[in-house]
C-alpha cells in the first residue's frame, strides 16, 4: 500500500476522536513488527525513524529510510513516515528528498524565545515543500545524554496560555506537550494530568502530542486520548519487548549463534507490543 501522509492519519484520528500511535524504528526487525502489529491490529500506525536512530546508523539516513519505507510499501497497513525529534537542521532538511512527509522538530532545550524563531524557521521551511512540523513546548526529559527530570517539578509542564501563543507564532502543525510523560521509561507508573490534557485541547488549535508514552499505564493512555491527546508515540515499549525476548531466548539456548533464531521471537514481541498499543489508542473505549 502507498505510504500514508503523517499529517492526514492525524487528521483521520482527530476528527474521529481517537489517538494514532507512532512507533520508533531502530532496526529493519522494529519495522516490520509497527507494520506486523499495524496489520493484526486493523489500525493506521506511523513509523518513526528519529535523530538518535540516524546516529546509531552511522550518521546515514538513507539506508534505514529506505528500508523502513520498503516495509510500509509493503504492508496491508495504512502507514506513515515521520522523522522525529530531529534537532540537527542538516537533518531536517534531508527529510524532503529521502520522502519524509512529516517532521518533528525538536528545538525544547533552547529558551521559549530561541525555540519559538528555530520552530517558526523550520515550518516556514517544511511548509514550502509540503512537509508536515511537530514541535515539542514544555521538558518531556528522559532523552539519551540529558539528566533525570521530574516530570512532576513545578515549571516542567506545558502551560495552555504559552502553548496557544508557542502555536500562534510558529505556525506548527501539532505539538508535543509536557503532561507527566517522560522518555525511555521501562516502567509503565507514569500519571498524567488529564485535566491539563483537557485545557491545553481547548486552548491549543492543533494537534497534541504525547511523547513517553512507554512508560503510561493502558488505562492512563485511554484517559490521555478521551481528553484530547491525538498523536501517540511509543519507543521504550518496542525495545524491553525486543530485549527480554531475545535474553530469554538465548539464556534457553545458549550455543545458538544464529540471530534468526532469536530476532524471529523479538520481532514478534515487538508486533505484539505494537497491537497492544494500537488497541489502547484507535478507540475510545
């Protein structure tokens, strides 16, 4: 099936009142289990392929696009292409000719002032070639190389009235906010605050994002979406599903040396994982 445009599964999820879950990509195994879960789920997913992914592969966009597109080309799964948490502007602009719909540009460590003229740039740029922006207003934290954050400190959480302005001025497409998330959580404690959730719906007039979700309980991501959080992102989840089956494999089998043996059971791990997920967000129940 052709690859879906990121910003018209948004779109679709919103007008519907459900969420649309988007699932990082590490390795060619990551992608086919989004589209494996996508498929056995009967619900859209966008695949993620972010910053520190492009890193892991040495720096090179292409391969791992390629691949990851070849897999969304391929399955029976309306399925979108994003490139998230970019904060290199070398690598947002490679996102239009590797065929990129949608981008996250990731400008939150900057001051409000610095990341309101870097988000309005990088639009004003994506814009022009048709290409979808998230932003990120507020401190998700957990990210690889920054300290521990509290995602219950005071200050840390989006304000509404900041939001509707950081939107205003920079003319993002949806925006990622801080709601009591935090990244690369491999416990699922984290309690949102939903009432926030609700306000920054009615004062923002895109899209919201909900970074860290690995670390939200089921019934907490239910809640999130009900409230008015759209775009779901899953990351950590993918990697323990992949991890424990692959440590429990070879513990069984410790003389195997072939890595089908073991990224056979991690792969469906992770589709299983990706189905879960997409149960949670494509319906409000």
């Amino acid at each position: 099936m052709p690859i879906v445009r990121t910003g018209e599964l948004v779109a679709e999820a919103q007008e519907k009142g459900h969420g649309l879950a988007a699932f990082n990509v590490i390795t060619l195994e990551h992608a086919e289990a989004i589209a494996a879960g996508a498929e056995r789920a009967g619900a859209p997913a966008v695949l993620q392929i972010s910053e520190n992914a492009v890193k892991f592969h040495g720096g090179r966009l292409g391969a791992i696009t390629a691949a990851t597109a070849a897999v969304a080309r391929a399955s029976s799964a309306r399925l979108g292409l994003h490139l998230d948490h970019v904060e290199s502007v070398e690598l947002l602009r490679a996102a239009h000719p590797e065929g990129f719909s949608s981008v996250m540009f990731d400008a939150s460590k900057l001051s409000y002032g610095d990341n309101v003229k870097a988000t309005a740039d990088a639009v004003r740029w994506g814009h022009e070639r048709g290409i979808w922006i998230e932003a990120e207003l507020g401190k998700v934290g957990g990210k690889e190389g920054e300290p521990p954050l509290d995602a219950h400190a005071p200050g840390v959480r989006t304000e509404p009235a900041e939001a509707a302005a950081y939107a205003a001025a920079t003319g993002v497409d949806a925006l990622a906010v801080a709601v009591g998330s935090s990244h690369a959580m491999t416990e699922r404690t984290a309690a949102l605050d939903h009432a926030l959730i609700a306000r920054l719906r009615d004062a923002v007039p895109v899209p919201l994002v909900l970074h860290g979700s690995s670390g939200v309980p089921d019934a907490e991501i239910r809640r999130a979406v009900a409230s008015g959080m759209v775009k779901v992102n899953v990351g950590t989840a993918l990697n323990t599903a992949f991890t424990a089956a692959v440590r429990a494999f070879v513990e069984a089998h410790p003389s195997t040396v072939d890595p089908r043996k073991y990224l056979a059971p991690a792969r469906e791990a992770m589709a299983g994982t990706v189905a879960h997920f997409l149960g949670l967000t494509s319906s409000r129940a």
